[in-house]
C-alpha cells in the first residue's frame, strides 16, 4: 500500500527508509516472507522531491554532481541509473587497500548476486561472466540489458499497491532517531511529513529491524544529524560516519585499443543480450605492478581503422579497432567526505556538503593499467593501444557511484556497521546500500547493492 | 672495580652481536630484492610514441613511410581539417601527414593557385571517407 497521508503507527515488524534498490529490495523481500513493514520515502508517488536544498560540493566532481545523482523519489536512483551490471570480483574482498578489506567472500554473497540478477531483470549466468582472455587480462564484461535499466519503482508499484503488509510511507523524510542509554538499540524515529509540515515519531522495540538505505550520500546526512542533547549522533558512534567516499573515475574514451579478439562476435551465455566489453588485467598483473583494480572497455567495434588494417596486414589476421573508457577503483581516503553544513531546510534538517578528489594514485592506477595492457598485447602479438593522456588528466566524469560513507567492517574502530550490515553495538539498527562498501572495486554498485540488500533481508527475518 | 672481561669472551659477544645485527638489516631491508618502480611508464626504453600510440619502433617506422600515401593529382579532398600550414612541397605534406595517427588525407595547394593565401597550402584531412573533387590547382593524398 503507497500513502502519503503522514499518519503512521508503529505496528510493524521493521522500518526500512528509502525505497532506493537498497531499501524496496530489502522491503520487498520482507514482504515476501510476510513480515510487516513500513518503508519512508521522502518523495512523492510520482517525480522526485526536488525542493530541499542540494548539496554543497569541494573537489573534482561538479557543483551539483551530488545531488543530480542521488534522487528522493520512489525508487530512489533506480529511476535514472543507467542499468550496467557486473558483481565485484574475489580479489575485491580477498585483497586489502590501505588496510581496508570486506569482512565477507564473494562465495558469501554469490547466491544473492543470483537473486539480484534476476530483480534486476538479467540472467544469474552473468554472475559467472569472467574468462581469461589473454595471460595478463581476464574478459568480463558488463550486462547493460539493452539499456532498458530496471525502473524499481515502475517494476513494483502493483506490487506495492497490493500488498497488505508493505505499506510505503510517501512524503516522509525521517530526521533522526532516539535510542537506549547504552546505544544498544533505536527506541524512536523522528520524521517530517512534507505535505502537512508535521513531525512525528515512532516508538520501536528492541525486535523491530531499522534499516536506513537512503543512499551514499542521505545515509551520512542522516547519521550525522546533531542531536538536540549535543551528545554523538545515533548510529555514528563509530565517528567514520561520511567519512571515505569513494567514487568511480571514469577517464572516458582515454584508450583506443586494436586487439585481435572480435568481442563482438563472441558467444556468451544468454543473459547479456547485447554486452559491453571489458577488459580487466588478472591477479598476478596486479601483483606485479602494485596495481588496484580497474576495468579498459572496449566499444564501437571497427576494423575500418588505419591500426587494424595495418595490424592485420602484418599478422595476417583480422584485427579490431575499439575505443576504451578505463573505469578505475579508488583509494578510501578519510579526506573525501560528507560533512553537514550550517543550512537547514524546512523540516530542520542539515544540508549535507560533500568532498571527493581524485587521488594521484587513482589516475595513476588508471593510467599504468593501459599501458601495462599495451605492452601485453605487443609481447603476446595481439594488438596496439593508444593512451590519451589529456583525456585521464584533464578531463574525466564519474559512474554516479557513491559509496564507502559508512564502512563496513569488524570493529568501531574503523567501520559504522559489521559484516551483516548492522550498525556496531545495535540490536536493531541497519544500513543498507553503498554507503556500506568498504572498497568499490571497478564494478557499478547496483548489483552488489541488491545482493548486500536481499542478505540483509534474511538476517532480518531472523530478528523478528 | 668493574668486573674484568677476558678478552675471548669478548671478541665472541663482540662477533656474535655483529652477527645478529647483520642478520636483522638483512631481515629487514633484504638490499638484494629488486626496487619496484610504482606506475612505470613501461614504454620508456622498447617502444616509441607515434600521436600517443604505443608502438615497437618497426611498427613507427612502417606505418610513417610515405609510400603509405597514394597521390592523387588534380584533385581536392573535402573532409574533416584536422590542421593546415604552408610546405616547401607536396613531399614536405606528405611526410608532414604520415607522421599524424589520424591523418588520413590531404590537399596540398600547388604553387599556381589563383588564390595567393592559398598557394603551397597543406590541408590535414581526419575523416575517414573523403570526397574527391577535380581541381588542377591541388594535388592530394590518401592514406
């Protein structure tokens, strides 16, 4: 049931805020297993809310980058992501970064990549799309789904209009939250009705699941709110609260790439439809040159270009020509931030500013992995590439990717919430999305996004 | 009175903490494992730079001949200008083109074009289909 009447009650098994994929995959999978729940979501039933103030922005992204990208709307950023999928590779959570590893496998999460697939609308085969191509570089390329993304909204709105056990809570942002003296579990959920200008809250019980999934960026906004009592901010507790935003550089169209491999014409199992190639140097290519992981795409296959004519007139054998955009991890770096600003807007809630640099290092990983991939292709006779330096340092975009802001991990120490998701110390308290991924590997988070939801969603089950 | 120490006793302590020393900088420098370089640019010292391509020197040296450019007189080719500047001769636009990756023609304007801003003017062509048009004031090449 979708309302917006701002009249709630607490008589639910758990509170899930955000109908991003985050949040109505974990909403959904409740409902399945027939729990109550009630989902807030400060847009409306149609278009986003657009009248809250927007981020503030420092470092290399642009001004409204931020904001544009996250989006209060039912089915949050799933209205507008652009629908590529692939899952984090076994070295993404095997190997660390500057200390900072997942606490979990990939095995773990393999059987939820499965189901994620299938929600969003691919075939779980392409959970096990990766291949060596050549000694150096695995293939694995992206499932784009014919640029026909899942719209969560659009996909379950029946679902939800029907379902007498998920009700969603329309124009309703959640302020904050109160909990037990020993912080051990949330007691109330403070939130504003925008269409009648109201507060509320909620009483909740230690057996009622709260799970906050509103986003990279609304997920630290909201544990960073201060409270009236000036004590720490429930669910930051932790203070790693915003901190370690990571984007994905993209360097775009930064390599041209003439290999001997039709990509285009090779087979592959039948849920990529139409795929985009990728290629991604292996373990030990990494290993050798200190390397983190990083994807070369190869599109706009030709072999009506001067280097593979060339190419294939030397060899014998055809060669294709592709333009390459590198998509590299970063490095978490405590610098790259969500902070709170001064400015609140009407329901007193505080305006988030944002801070995100790309790092020497970061383009440097770009950059060393073309040429690492040149070289490889000369050695093994297999193709030329073009670096353009100008397009990694001068010019370069992002995946709209925002991930990191509260970590996961095994202690307070250096992580918000632990290997199931759950804030450090809480009974009941949840987090669900991006925010939670302690390195962001190449891979658009969507998929690992679902998966992390839908494992989440089982664990609740279990709770109540 | 300080204890006396005999000097064997001495010489072996003296000799056994040199050891232990040299065994723990071995340990911890290990001098002998080669220095990795962080993000080489790996094509310093096999291969060459041609317009950013990275390339073995063979390759430079075949895909800059100018007998890669067909010539084709009295013609002019409209296309995609990528650059253009005065040359001594039709050669000196020739070379000038093969030295490009993305130069794939040009039009180089002979010393007799009514034009004066014209003449001894070569065009740079990036475009992948050139259209031919007959004018005996130019002479042109393809890639």
């Amino acid at each position: 049931m979708l309302f917006n009447t701002g009249l709630l009650n607490s008589r639910y098994d758990h509170f899930v805020i955000g109908s991003g994929p985050a949040g109505m995959s974990v909403a959904l999978e409740l409902a399945k297993a027939n729990k109550r729940v009630l989902m807030f979501e400060s847009g409306e039933g149609t278009g986003s809310r657009d009248d809250l103030p927007a981020a503030l922005n420092y470092g290399h992204y642009p001004a409204t980058w931020w904001t544009r990208l996250s989006r209060r709307a039912l089915g949050g950023s799933s209205t507008i992501w652009s629908g590529w999928c692939t899952t984090l590779m076994d070295r993404d959570f095997s190997s660390p970064i500057a200390g900072v590893r997942w606490p979990l496998t990939r095995d773990e999460l393999v059987p939820f990549y499965r189901r994620a697939a299938v929600i969003l609308d691919r075939d779980p085969s392409i959970v096990d799309a990766e291949w060596a191509l050549f000694p150096g570089f695995l293939y694995r390329p992206f499932s784009v789904h014919e640029n026909k993304p899942t719209r969560f909204a659009v996909k379950y709105r029946s679902v939800m209009e029907a379902s007498d056990v998920l009700h969603v809570a329309l124009g309703c942002s959640v302020l904050g939250f109160d909990a037990t003296d020993s912080r051990s579990s949330i007691q109330k959920i403070t939130y504003f009705h925008h269409p009648t200008g109201a507060t509320q809250t909620l009483s909740i019980k230690p057996t009622q699941g709260v799970v906050v999934a509103c986003g990279g960026i609304g997920t630290p906004q909201l544990l960073l709110q201060p409270r009236a009592d000036g004590g720490v901010p429930i669910g930051n507790e932790s203070g790693q609260a915003g901190r370690f935003l990571m984007e994905h550089p993209h360097f775009v169209e930064a390599g041209e790439s003439v290999l001997s491999f039709d990509l285009d014409g090779r087979a592959l199992p039948p849920g990529f439809d139409k795929p985009v190639h990728a290629l991604i140097p292996d373990s030990a290519l990494l290993e050798q040159y200190g390397l983190r992981n990083c994807a070369v795409d190869c599109q706009h296959q030709t072999t009506d270009h001067l280097m593979a004519r060339y190419l294939s007139k030397e060899f014998s054998k055809p060669f294709y020509h592709y333009r390459s955009t590198i998509r590299t991890e970063m490095i978490p770096s405590e610098s790259n931030r969500v902070y709170l600003t001064g400015e609140r807007n009407g329901a007193g809630f505080y305006t988030p500013a944002v801070r995100c640099v790309i790092g020497a290092d970061d383009y440097l990983n770009g950059e060393t992995t073309l040429r690492v991939l040149g070289q490889a292709l000369i050695d093994q006779g297999l193709g030329r590439l073009r670096v353009f330096n100008n397009r990694i340092y001068r010019t370069f975009t992002g995946g709209g990717h925002f991930m990191g802001t509260a970590r996961m991990g095994t202690s307070r120490s250096n992580s918000v919430v632990d290997r199931d998701c759950r804030v450090h110390g809480y009974q009941n308290f949840f987090l669900a999305g991006s925010s939670v991924f302690p390195k962001s590997g190449y891979a658009n988070p969507t998929l690992t996004i679902v998966a992390l939801a839908l494992r989440l969603a089982e664990t609740l089950v279990k709770i109540g | 009175m300080a204890p006396r120490i005999p000097r064997r006793a001495f010489l072996v302590g003296l000799g056994g903490v040199a050891s232990v020393s040299l065994a723990f900088g071995l340990w911890r420098y290990h001098p002998w494992a080669a220095v990795r370089e962080p993000y080489p640019l790996i094509t310093q010292n096999r291969y060459v730079d041609w317009g950013e391509w990275i390339l073995t020197p063979a390759d430079k040296a075949r895909l800059t001949a100018t007998a890669n450019i067909r010539l084709i007189e009295d013609t002019v080719l409209a296309g995609e200008e990528m650059a253009e500047r005065p040359t001594e001769n039709v050669d000196a636009c020739s070379s000038w083109c093969v030295q490009l990756p993305d130069c794939l023609g040009f039009s180089y304007a002979k010393a007799d074009h009514p034009d004066p801003s014209l003449r001894n003017n070569c065009s740079l062509k990036g475009a992948s289909a050139l259209t031919q048009s007959a004018d005996a004031h130019f002479t042109s090449g393809v890639r």
